[in-house]
C-alpha cells in the first residue's frame, strides 16, 4: 500500500483477504457512509476533515475482526494496519475506535500495550461516533440505544465517554442533543 490511504474498493478488498465475515464488511461499509455524512456536515461549518481518511478508517475500523470478535479486534486490527505499511493517522482510528476509547488505566486491565486509545483528531471521532450509530449494518440508531447497552453490560465509564463523544459531535454539526 506504500503508506497512501486505500480507496474504498481496496479498503473493502484488504477487508476480504484478511478474512473478515460478510457481515463485518457490511457494518464496515454502513459505518463508512454515516461517517462521511457526518464529515461532509462538519465540513459544511468549516471544520477541516480529511475525508478521504474518514473514508479508509471507516472501512477498515474493524479489520481485527478477522482474528477476534472480543474488544481487542481494536489491537489486532491496528497490528494489521502496521503489517500492510498503512499510514500511521489510519492505524490510530482502527486503534482508537473501541468504546469511544479506552482509558489508559482500562488497557491497563485488559493487558493491553501501553498506549493511547482515547481518540484525538476529529477524523478518530467521527468513525468511533459513526461506529456507535450504526447497528450492524441495519442503518442508524439513536445514541441512547448504544450508551443503554454499554451500561447494561457494566461498562458505565465507556457509556460516559460515548455520551461526552455524542454532545461533541452533535455540537459540532450544530444539533441539539439531550
């Protein structure tokens, strides 16, 4: 790949050569729509966002779900990202889009390498935003859908996080949020 972002018919080609079920490259594909939606409003208030980078990170957020489906397909999908030689700003969203992020202190706990996991550029935040919007591939869901399930499953500070994500988002765009 010499270090260039894919486009979307190699991204969604390095997705099936790396094994990734169908179902997978479908959420992929509904994720990668939704965010480039979501950049294309953040453009129009004249953020700058590489779209293109949006695009590829998007596509190929959960490439690590060819080798796991357990949260950290977020590190074998960068471990991934790496051996293909992709470009260091697409490996931090694949890296990054787990949770709305996982604290140092939660990688810590899962044996995780030390390292950030916390998105930080706008273009991490959409795809991990988008992530959390789309439902496997059935199209768009409210927020609180994602944000009830993570803190029905325990996970009250990864719930915190998607929710601070969504008002930063939505704030962004110009929405009102709850």
């Amino acid at each position: 790949m010499n270090s260039l972002l894919p486009n979307r018919e190699q991204a969604i080609q390095l997705l099936r050569e790396t094994n990734c079920p169908p179902q997978v490259i479908s959420h992929c594909i509904a994720v990668a729509n939704y965010a480039l939606e979501l950049a294309n409003r953040l453009q129009a208030n004249d953020l700058s966002i590489d779209l293109s980078l949006v695009e590829a990170g998007a596509l190929l957020h959960d490439i690590g779900r060819s080798k796991t489906h357990g949260v950290d397909h977020s590190i074998a999908g960068a471990a991934i990202a790496q051996n293909l030689n992709l470009p260091p700003n697409l490996v931090n969203i694949i890296k990054r889009h787990v949770g709305a992020g996982i604290s140092s202190e939660e990688a810590q706990q899962l044996g995780w390498p030390k390292d950030n996991y916390i998105p930080q550029t706008l273009e991490e935040k959409i795809v991990c935003y988008a992530d959390k919007r789309i439902d496997n591939d059935k199209g768009v869901v409210p927020i609180e859908v994602e944000i009830s399930r993570l803190q029905t499953a325990g996970f009250g500070a990864a719930a915190e996080r998607v929710r601070r994500l969504h008002i930063e988002i939505t704030n962004l765009i110009g929405e009102t949020h709850d």
